[in-house]
C-alpha cells in the first residue's frame, strides 16, 4: 500500500505512546506467542535505530500508569503513522490498550536568538566587546555557530540513551489577565529567555526535547526530559515552577516516568515470557 508522502516544511514528527498489557489474555497466549511478539518489536527498533529519524525507543513505564512507553520518531507524517501500526501489530490481538498517546513535531522557538541579539550578548554582560576588533568578529563567528547548532538540535533531536525518560504536556493559560496570547511578543520573549536560562544551570544532566502540537494535539507542546537521576528531573521542574512564564502561564497535563529498556529487557522486566503473564 502506497502512503501519501506527508513531510514537514522543516522538523520531523515524534509520537509518545503509552500503553498498558491485558494481563488475563496475556497470560492466555498460545506457546510461542510471546516470544514472536518481542521478535517482531525488536524488528522494528533494529530498522528505525535512529540516531535522529526514524527511531523507536521502547520504556517501562513507573508509577503504573502504563506499561510499556515508546517513542517514536520519523520525518514524515506517513512515516510515523506506519511505525505505530507496526509496534501495534507486533502484539497479539487484544492484549495491547492505549492509555495515553501524543502527537507533535519538532520545532523552532518563537523566540529564537537573532543577529541583534548576539550582537547585544557580546557588546554588554561581562564580554562587553568592541563592535569591529578581531575579538569580537571571532565571537560572533563562534556565536553564530552555536546558534545554528541549537536550531538544528531543536528540529533534529539525537536524543540519548539515558535510563529516565520524563513526559508531559503543557499549554499556555488564557484565563483572564493571564493571557499568554495577550502579550506582547518582547514581553514573552524576555519571560521565556529567564526560563531557559533556569534549564541551562542542568545542561549534562538533563536533555531536554520541546515538541509543538497546537491543532495537533490536546495540548499545546510535549516536554521530553531525558535524565540520569530521578531527583534532576524533579528540581528542574520544581525550579521552573517559579519562573513567572511558568508561575502565572503555565498549565500541564499528566507527568510520565520511564525506565529505558532495550525489548528484550522490557519483556523479562515485565513478565511477558509464555505462560507467565506480565509481572
């Protein structure tokens, strides 16, 4: 079957799926049929590895929301829809139940840093360097790159295999005098700039995806926290909580933590071996 060819103008798609396992028909499955269901999973992660796109990254899900959590990634809209099915076939009939799932693509910030803006970093703060001197012709060059490399990071995340995988939806409040969407664009710009700086003090130990999905999705972005401890991720989003764009703005949806685990991991850390229903 030929798929309508859907891409994005720029980005790639990523879908967050969290499901959980019918324990009683699990534990009904014919000998073999457990074990052919992580065949073809694995199936699937071996030709979609990544490092950017396509990708499927499988989780156990902690807490008991769900399950299993995947992650899907692929540059075209058809791409990721025929992943998913493929991660849906791979189960036998009727032990797979959606609990949560979430489309969005990724994305370049409204906000994105522009050539007045470096030009203001380098000749104010601490550098405070003259325009026009070799000093400051070299640090805008370097500027300039690291801020082509954080827009092509935002588009096209090679996220890293790290053991927590933290998700959650958010949009922005329209409620009153908290309209996000009644701001000025300097004024959210600048609200929105104190808030990165607050992410940046866990660069090394949390790596972040922010994904949009207005008219996408029932939220309006996807947080992807990606980490080594569980505590990182709670003092970043605790801290963030007092950032005013957050404090006053913010508005989120249900919080999912995962553990990653390669399939045949996941099978075992479960309990889906035959004849032993999930654990």
């Amino acid at each position: 079957m030929n798929l309508p060819s859907v891409p994005l103008s720029q980005g790639i798609h990523v879908v967050h799926l969290f499901y959980r396992i019918d324990r009683a028909r699990w534990a009904t499955l014919p000998p073999g049929a457990a074990a052919a269901a992580l065949a073809a999973i694995e199936t699937v992660c071996r030709a979609n590895p990544g490092p950017a796109q396509p990708r499927v990254m499988t989780y156990a899900n902690v807490g008991g929301k769900a399950d299993i959590a995947m992650v899907l990634f692929a540059a075209e809209l058809q791409q990721v829809s025929t992943l998913q099915r493929a991660v849906e076939r791979a189960f036998p009939a009727g032990t797979l139940q959606t609990v949560f799932s979430y489309l969005s693509v990724t994305e370049l910030p409204e906000y994105v840093t522009t050539e007045e803006d470096l030009h203001r970093m380098l000749t104010g703060g601490e550098k405070k360097l003259e325009p026009g001197t070799p000093e400051f012709d070299a640090a805008l060059v370097a500027a300039r790159e690291k801020a082509r490399e954080y827009q092509h990071y935002r588009l096209y995340p090679e996220m890293p295999d790290w053991p927590i995988l933290c998700f959650y939806p958010m949009s922005k409040k329209r409620d009153g005098a908290d309209n996000w969407y009644s701001l000025g664009f300097d004024v959210r710009k600048k609200l929105m700039g104190a808030h990165a700086r607050t992410g940046r003090k866990y660069a090394g130990r949390i790596s972040q995806m922010i994904t949009g999905s207005a008219g996408l999705d029932d939220w309006e972005w996807g947080v992807t926290l990606m980490a080594h401890k569980l505590d990182d991720v709670k003092r970043i989003v605790y801290e963030m909580r007092f950032d005013e764009v957050t404090a006053r703005y913010g508005d989120f949806g249900p919080f999912y933590i995962n553990l990653r685990l390669e399939p045949a991991t996941l099978w075992e850390h479960l309990g889906l071996g035959d004849g032993t229903g999930p654990g």
